[in-house]
C-alpha cells in the first residue's frame, strides 16, 4: 500500500465507527507513525481495536486502547434524543393541498436536535427521510438523504427564436430528434463517446470512490433517469424577459428534467449509510442522520455532493447540445436551476446554514427558476422573491397527488391517450404512473406562492419524451 496518506474510511473499514476515536486514532498515527506504511498503520490499529487490554500499558496507544475498553453502550443507550414537537415550528404554503403524512414527515425533521428552521412547499408529498417539497436549514451539519438519492436533481430551459409554427411544421423531426439523442431510465446511456469539462475534474481523482465512478460517470453522460423525468419542446411565452435576457415574446422551449444518475445515487447510498452508522437516531428518522461538517466525512460528501451536482448541470449541457446540433438550431437564452441540493447560506441574520431542498427550486431576490406542471400542463419561468419565511425558496414542481401505484390502477394509456390529443400534445414513452391527472393543480400551487415567487414566462409542453 506504500506511504499514502491514513484516511478516516480506512478506520471505518476495520469497524472503527467513532467520529471522534476515528480522529484521535489518525492524530496519532500522524505523530507517531508516519513513516510507516499504510499497511502496517492499519495493522497496528486493527491490532489495538481487537486486543485493547494489551496496549494499557503502552505510553504511546495507552489512551487510544482505553476507547474500546470502555463498556459499549446499548443503541437505546446511544440513541439521540430528539427535541420536543413544539419546539421544532416551520412555515407551510399552501396547507390544504398537503397530505397529513407529508406533513408528519416535516414535523419530524424538525424534531432533529440539529435543525434551526424549516419551510414545507405547497406541492410537497410523502418522500423518504425529508418529504418531497421540504426545505430543511440545519447548523454545520449535511443530512445526505436530506439532499435525496438523485443529487443535483434540476431544471433546464433553452430558449430558441424560431417562427411561430415551427413545432407544427416540424413535428416529426423533433420527435426523431428525441429518439435518436436522449437516453432514458437505469442503466441507459448514449451510444457515442462525449467530451465535456466535467469528466477530466480534479474532485474525481480525490477520493477513491468517485474514482472508481468516473467510467460510469462518462458513459451515463448526456442520459437521463426514469419516474418523472423528461425532455420536451415546447411553447414558451416570456412576459418579463429583462431577467432572462429576451425581449418579451414567444419562442420554442426545450425542457429537459433530470439529475445525476449512478453517480449520484451512489454517492447517496455511501454516505447515507455511513451517517445512520455514526449518527444513532429513532427508527422513524433513521434515514435523517447527518453528518458533520466539519468532520472528513462531512467534508467528503460535501464535496462529492458538489462533483454530483456539476455533472448533474453537465449531463443537460449535453442534451441541450446534441438537440440543438441535430435540428441545427442556435441557442437563444437559458435558464436553468438545481432542486435536490444543499447550500451554504447567509441568513438576514447573518447567520451561515445549510439549506437543505429536496424537491424545492432556489427562490432568492432575483433568482430565476423553472416550476413545471405535467406532461400537459403548463410550466412556470419564475423570479425568486427572497422571501425569508420560506427560506428562499418554492415549489419545484405541481407535486404528486396520487401515488405511482395509485395511478397505475387509476389511469390507462386508453385515456391518457386521449387527453394528450386534446391538448394536442406528442409524447414518446411516459407510463400511466405519470398520467397528468396523477399530479396537483398547477394553477392552485401557483397561487399559494405570490409572495415567493414573480412569473416571468410559461412553459407550454408539445413534444414529450419520458422513460418507457
């Protein structure tokens, strides 16, 4: 193993599950081992784990041994406890179209001992650990599942100034468009070999891990993921273009929604995981365990979390790319924004936190977002108010109303058929789980957010591709 450096995930590896052992142990080694190998490093420290008893003599790892002397206590005995429900109020938008499960869920987040302020989205619904729509702000301290498996997660809008009957006139080139340059669900990936900034990144040749996700990373390029995840073309109408960068007018849209892929969700299911290990917490937010960061864990998945979100931004600079190459059309305008990620933010207080959003699209003064509606629906350009009560932020998204499995036995292809005809809407794929009666009312979402958002365009969707 030569002389490489000792890393915490080194100690993890040989049950060394103390954040704060974990560091006395690598503070140690540093001082007192540091032209051994690694190898004979993690001997030694396996050695003392195992045999404690024998090193309570020795002056050196005497105080290291002690740590795994003393009794273990039971995970009842470890458990966190989390603060009294009053204790943990948040701002809701848009109550009346919340589910009680959804709402449960927030109450809980809000309970953690590490949580300073919270805001639920009126699209929000049942999710796993944080509800789909919840905005979570905590004090130096990352909740992996908080930011959600498909990290960086986002929305992405190209402008395009073609004539008004484009779309109809070139209907069938769009869709082969589509067919021939966008790859959908688990696995899936482009048939081609891509080039793009982000594969020769720095971050991946800094932790093993990414390391060994960069060749998936490449060939996942450019594709997108499955459930509600789509690429479309559409109408849109800007009505405030100064934001934008446009005059006020109609243009044709491309719309693509998706997020980081294998990478991501391994990224997730890692340092998940590893924070349910450190962080001990009632089984009904187990999945809410956090990490700290200023520890290398902490620090890891911090920067792992950022790598996921570029290549996230990434993989819609590629599609965005190969559909404008093929048609031969010349990018106007873009906008585009995150909604699965966490942020270092400054509070009006002055106060830095971390904001977690899963499912909830940046709203600061200014801030410009796409909130989008169904595969039918209109979708919303927005300027972000700044509004402190919802933590800067809204909704990212209509929000689910029924549940994929609800929808399956609700809904057939016979009737969403029929619907997409008379919206006069093309759709390649797409399965009777995101049927456009599945999802809230758009219009109603909208109208709780006045005070977080302005709307400075629409989104109207014509031609549609989604997972099979």
């Amino acid at each position: 193993m030569g002389h490489s450096k000792l890393k915490g995930k080194d100690l993890r590896k040989i049950n060394y599950s103390s954040n704060q052992t974990i560091s006395f142990a690598l503070t140690l080694v540093k001082k007192h081992l540091k032209h051994a190998s690694t190898e004979e490093q993690i001997t030694l420290l396996k050695h003392i784990k195992n045999t404690p008893e024998k090193y309570l003599e020795d002056p050196i790892w005497q105080s290291l041994a002690k740590h795994f002397i003393e009794e273990t206590p039971s995970l009842e005995e470890k458990e966190i406890v989390l603060r009294k429900q009053e204790e943990g109020a948040f701002n809701i938008f848009g109550r009346k179209h919340i589910s009680s499960n959804a709402y449960q869920q927030m109450q809980l987040a809000m309970r953690l001992p590490i949580a300073e302020r919270g805001a639920l989205m009126p699209d929000a619904h049942q999710g796993y650990g944080l509800p789909i729509g919840g905005v979570l702000a905590t004090q130096n301290s990352i909740i992996p599942y908080g930011v959600g498996v498909d990290i960086g997660c986002r929305m992405c809008l190209t402008l395009y100034n073609v004539p008004s009957n484009y779309m109809q006139r070139y209907q069938y080139q769009l869709q082969q468009a589509l067919k021939n340059h966008t790859a959908f669900g688990m696995g899936e990936a482009l048939d081609i070999t891509q080039e793009h900034p982000i594969l020769e990144d720095d971050r991946f040749r800094q932790d093993s891990m990414l390391w060994k996700l960069r060749d998936k990373a490449a060939e996942q390029l450019g594709s997108s993921g499955s459930g509600n995840h789509f690429v479309e073309f559409g109408q849109v109408k800007v009505t405030d273009g100064k934001l934008i960068g446009v005059p006020e007018g109609e243009y044709m849209g491309l719309l693509s929604h998706s997020g980081s892929r294998g990478l991501g969700a391994t990224i997730a299911q890692y340092y998940t995981k590893l924070a349910m290990e450190t962080t001990p917490l009632p089984s009904q937010v187990r999945h809410l365990a956090w990490l700290d960061l200023q520890s290398e864990a902490g620090q890891a998945y911090w920067l792992s979390m950022n790598l996921a979100g570029d290549y996230a931004k990434a993989c819609h600079d590629q599609i965005h790319y190969h559909l404008s190459k093929a048609l031969g059309l010349k990018a106007l305008a873009k906008v585009e924004n995150h909604h699965n990620f966490a942020w270092k933010e400054q509070q009006a207080n002055g106060e830095e936190l971390i904001v977690h959003r899963k499912g909830a699209t940046p709203a600061g003064k200014g801030v410009l977002g796409i909130i989008p509606g169904s595969m039918t629906a209109a979708g919303y350009i927005v300027a972000g108010k700044g509004n402190e009560e919802s933590l800067q932020s809204a909704s990212h998204g209509a929000g689910r109303k029924m549940s994929r499995k609800n929808a399956r036995e609700t809904f057939t292809k016979s009737s969403i058929k029929k619907e997409l005809s008379a919206q006069q809407v093309s759709l390649i794929g797409g399965g009777t789980d995101e049927a456009p009666g599945a999802y809230k009312d758009i219009e109603e979402i909208m109208s709780f957010q006045d005070s977080l958002v302005d709307i400075v365009g629409t989104f109207q969707p014509k031609v549609v591709r989604m997972d099979k």
